[in-house]
C-alpha cells in the first residue's frame, strides 16, 4: 500500500462523529420528552356539525 491509501481525512471523520453524537442527543431528548409528554391518539370525528 502507497502513502496516500493510508492517510485519514480527519476532518471529514471528525465531523462524522459530531454528527453521530448529535444524532445521539436528539434520540435521547426525543425519547425523554416523549416519556413526559407523550401524544394523546387522533381524535374521533364525531358528527359534522349542521349549516344553518
């Protein structure tokens, strides 16, 4: 293998892992606030109301 097979693109790896944490984060906080306040279920539509 070359030198240039070998070398890293460290940016390009770090900002891959900033973006796996983000992600990380977000699921966390999604499932906290979910587990909190979860959402109620759809409503039933009852009967339309009448024009008058």
């Amino acid at each position: 293998m070359s030198d240039a097979d070998k070398l890293i693109d460290f940016t390009a790896e770090r900002s891959k892992r900033i973006h796996d944490l983000k992600d990380k984060r977000l699921a966390e906080m999604r499932e906290a606030f979910e587990q909190a306040l979860p959402l109620g279920k759809g409503r039933k539509k009852g009967k339309p109301k009448k024009k008058r």
